[in-house]
C-alpha cells in the first residue's frame, strides 16, 4: 500500500490491480513483470497468450524445463519480450564490449567476475533467500555476469564446475537458503575459459567494487565500478600503469545508480512502440540464465 501511494503521486489517475490476470487482460499494450522469479515463466505464458509486449526482469527461469519453455513462448509471438539485462545497455560495458571487438586485446582466452559485497537486499516475504523461489544466488545475482561474460566471450557455454556454501548469511530456517559464498569455473565452444567468485559477507556498500575483466593473447582490460573506469593492459609493452577509459554514465549516478538501468526502459518503450532492435531478447540472454541454473546443480550435486 505505501509503494502504491507514491506511486500515485506521480500519477494520480492510475488503475490499480490486485490481481495479475487482471491487469495482463486489461487494455495495456505492456507488461512489466518483475515478480518473485519462480513466477516469470508461468506470467510469459499468460502474457503471451494475452498478445502483450513484455519486459521480464531476469532470471528467465530457475530451471532448464522454464528456459525451454521460454524459448518456445518467444518463438509463439510477435510481440516484444526484452530481458532485464540493463548491464548491456550501459555505456560502461559497451565500452568494454567496443574494445574487445576492435581488437584491443588480441584473441579472447579468459573472462572473469569477482564480486565480494554485503548481503542480498531484503525483499518482500525475503524470497530472494529461497532457492526454491529464486533458483539460489547465482540465478539470481549472478546471471547479469553470466551474461555479460557470455556477450564478450561470444560462445555458448559447454559444461560447468562449481562449489558454494552457506557460512554467515542465514536468514530463513530450514532447507531452502541460498547460499552465500560461491566459485564457479567453466567453458564456451569457442574454447574461452570463464570463472566466477561471489561472497556475500565481504565489504557492504559503498566500499564494495565489481571487478570483471578479459583477457585476451594481446591484453586484459578490468573494470573498477567504483569509478566507474576501465583499465587495459597491452601485453608486451610498458605494462607498469594501465591506459585508463573513463566512461561518462549516460542516465543515474554511476555504477550505484545501476549502469543502465534507465537506458533499457527506453529500449523496451522503443521496441514496443517503434519496432526498433534491442540487446537482450530471449535468444540473447537464455544461455545466462542457463548457465547460473547448471553453476547451482553443480554446487548441489
């Protein structure tokens, strides 16, 4: 109720829905869904059906039989499904993808996440710490770097090796609680090398910093998040200092507004309205999702 009452500050006139078929059946051309994850397949069903354009927040399921289906319900319709992947539309990793494309760094070998943070945010009735709700952290959390290492690395990935553990951040009793520390290793059909650390008892915002980074036979380039800077490396010349890319955010406040985050709005309202290409349709984005889902089953098994 409170979020509804600030939301009808900003528009007063506003339907309110109770119920999401409701609302999915309404006159609406779009639908954002950006529920609890274990209700974004069976919504993309109804929406589709409904003939909506959609906006589905990742993850685009918490088991390989959703992606499956997800993949057949984006080939069923015509209209637009975008995937929440708002890091692709950010100038400071389109910086990074730009660079590898030009070559900057010779033939990709290795892609690489390190994120050592604070714990998960709450979320309403906390089902982000429900597995079975979330699909575990790195389907929740970690699919944005999956996917972004997949769209650098540009391969699919083949076969997965991960570990994780719960160590600090017990917030629901039994069974169910994500895990909140994990390493992942694994392996594209291009033959690129990727891994994967997260910690979630690490150093708490504003201090913690997402380090990603490539390399490539001619170079590496990483990101500082923090500063919102890249820095490459050229292998075989003065290797001492990095070269420096500063890059200007082009909506929020830096990397803690979310790199992106307002530009994929604009992407999807663009789709939707003009026909115009986007960067994370389902096709493009699956194999995220799919590779998160693998890295737990390998945890667990």
């Amino acid at each position: 109720p409170d979020n509804i009452a600030k939301a009808k500050e900003f528009a007063p006139d506003v339907e309110v829905f109770d119920n999401e078929s409701a609302l999915i059946n309404s006159d609406v051309d779009g639908v954002v869904v950006s529920s609890p994850n274990h209700t974004h397949v069976a919504l993309t069903r109804e929406i589709v059906a409904a003939d909506k354009h959609l906006f589905l927040e990742k993850a685009c399921g918490i088991t390989m039989a959703e992606c499956d289906e997800l993949v057949a319900l984006n080939k069923q319709t015509e209209k637009v499904i975008l995937i929440g992947h708002e890091l692709r539309y950010s100038a400071f990793f389109q910086k990074m993808k730009s660079l590898v494309d030009a070559g900057e760094i010779g033939r990709l070998r290795m892609v690489w996440t390190k994120e050592f943070r604070g714990p998960l945010q709450p979320k309403s009735g906390d089902w982000i710490q429900n597995k079975t709700m979330s699909g575990g952290l790195m389907v929740d959390k970690n699919c944005h770097h999956f996917d972004m290492m997949n769209w650098w690395a540009g391969g699919r990935p083949t076969r997965v090796s991960a570990f994780g553990a719960l160590a600090v951040n017990r917030v629901i009793e039994g069974n169910n609680q994500v895990n909140d520390h994990s390493t992942v290793s694994y392996q594209y059909d291009n033959g690129v090398l990727g891994s994967l650390q997260v910690c979630l008892f690490a150093r708490d915002f504003p201090h913690e910093d997402l380090e990603m980074g490539i390399v490539g036979e001619e170079g590496v380039l990483q990101s500082k998040t923090s500063t919102v800077e890249i820095l490459q490396w050229k292998r075989g010349k003065d290797e001492g200092e990095p070269i420096v890319h500063r890059v200007e955010a082009k909506a929020g406040v830096g990397w803690g507004g979310h790199l992106g985050f307002a530009e994929i709005h604009d992407a999807f309202l663009d789709a939707a309205l003009e026909g115009k290409p986007h960067l994370t349709g389902v096709d493009d984005c699956i194999d995220g999702t799919r590779l998160a889902i693998a890295a737990e089953a390998s945890v667990n098994s």
